[in-house]
C-alpha cells in the first residue's frame, strides 16, 4: 500500500541520520508532486508526531550561550558559520514534516501541502549543500557543537498553527533573509566560491518560505475572521521571547508578503 503522506512525514521525523532523513524528505517529496501532477492525490492519512525529531549521537547540542563564538573572519569561524548554517537546515527539514504531520485537524487546500512539501524538499537540498561545503573544508556536520535551542518554537507552538506560521516562517525564516546577504559578503570576501553559490541558492529559495508563510497565515485569517497584523502581534508575543532585531531587508520581506507594520511594532518590545 502507498504510505499516506503523514506516513512520510513520520518516516522522515522518525529517521535519525541527517543524510538519510534529507535523502527520504526528497525522495518523498518527488513522490508527492509525481502524484499531483498525475492527478492522483496521495492521501494525507493520520499521525501523532514525537514531541522532538530524531536526531544523530553527534552534533553535541549545548544551550545557546555555551556554544562557542568563532571569529567569522577566520577559516575555522567560517565552518563554524556554515556547520550553524547546516543545524538550521537539517531543523527546517523537520519542522516542515512536523507541520504536515501534526496540524491534520486544520483543514487545509492541497495547495498548502504542495508549499510544505516543496519547502521540506528545499530545507534538504540545503542542507546538502551546507554538508557539501563543510566536506569541502574537510569538516562535516556533527563535528562542531550546535544550538540546542532550534526545537523550542515548534514545542511551543504543538497546538497553534497561527501560532507556528507566525513564529516560525514569518519571523524565523524572515531572519533568515535579513541575515544572508552579510553572510554571503562574507564567503565572498574570503573567496569562497562554493559557499557563495550555495547560499545564493539558499537566499533565494527562502524568500518563496516565508511567503508560504505569509499566504497559509493571511488565509486562516481571513477563514477565522481575524484581521491580520494585530493577530500576528499577538501570537508572535505570546510565542518568541525576544524583540525582534533590525535592520531588515524590507525589499525581500516584501517579496515574501511580509509588510513593515507586521514586524516594526515588534522590535524593542520588552515587554514579554
Ligand atoms: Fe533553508
Ligand atoms: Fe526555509
């Protein structure tokens, strides 16, 4: 029998190996979109997701403030930079199974589970290319310590998808698009062709994340009769514990759908 497609989305979350669980989330997701384009829908099925991915032995996951801080100018601070890089993929992977696995009580368009799975394909085509680059600098992932704090959002938001589009696309993988084009400055400085590409791949396919983000949230407002922007403010309050940091990149946040009034109000907002 055909596995369900929160069948695979277990399969991928249960799967603990970072280069079989991304080999899974892409084999899966060409089964999916095989199918769509066939005209046959995979049937979503049912599932109860563990609290917490499976993950390797190694990288060691230490709290935020224990890991630690690498001059970005120097060689090891760039593979520092990109294993970091590779753990927020290898995250992302799983937090998009995660939302298809855990939300089947929310009664979505099929549209919405071709955005996730083609974002969880993306999440794993990047972390590839992360692990790419640290082998050639004769690393890989699971060498370096890495942030144990990356699942705390997704625990947070178990039972509030509102609450999980708003933390997780619109304001983590938002960041994400602030925060890239320094870094590419940075590999390009140090001439590193490989990275460079890599995460111009990455920069570009992220913008299409968020605004999946953006779309699936703006549409359960308008199913809930919720007006968009206070709602926003109030989940991303309830749900991330920290101000929200400039300078953005308001052209790409744009791109993504995201406008300013929903991210201003929230920066210097100590009040959580
Ligand atoms: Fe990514
Ligand atoms: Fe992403």
């Amino acid at each position: 029998m055909t596995p369900t497609l929160r069948d695979m989305a277990m399969t991928v979350l249960t799967t603990a190996d970072p280069i079989e669980k991304t080999a899974l989330s892409r084999e899966y997701a060409q089964v999916w979109r095989d199918a769509r384009a066939a005209g046959r829908d995979i049937p979503l099925g049912t599932a109860q997701p563990p609290d917490y991915p499976a993950r390797p032995s190694q990288p060691e996951l230490l709290p935020p403030r224990d890991v630690p801080m690498r001059k970005p100018g120097t060689p090891e601070g760039r593979i520092a930079m990109l294993h970091a890089i590779a753990h927020i993929e290898l995250n992302a992977v799983d937090l998009h199974w995660d939302v298809i696995a855990r939300f089947g009580d929310v009664d979505f368009p099929m549209g919405f589970y071709d955005d996730w799975v083609q974002a969880a394909d993306d999440e794993s085509k990047h972390f590839s290319l992360m692990e790419a680059c640290l082998r050639g600098h004769g690393s890989h992932y699971g060498a370096l310590p890495a942030h144990a704090g990356m699942w705390v959002s997704a625990v947070d938001t178990k039972d509030d998808i509102m609450g999980r589009l708003a933390v997780v696309p619109m304001v983590l993988e938002a960041r994400g698009l602030d925060v890239t084009p320094g870094m590419i400055g940075l590999f390009k400085q140090a001439k590193d062709a490989d990275a460079v590409a890599a995460l111009e791949v990455i920069y570009a396919e992220e913008v299409a994340h968020v605004a999946y983000g953006s779309r699936w949230f703006h549409f359960l407002c308008g199913r809930n009769n919720l007006d968009p922007t206070p709602t926003f403010h109030a989940l991303v309050r309830k749900y991330f514990h920290a101000a929200l940091k400039p300078p953005f990149n308001e052209e790409k946040r744009a791109e993504a759908g995201i406008a300013p009034d929903f991210y201003w109000p929230l920066v210097e907002d100590t009040a959580r």
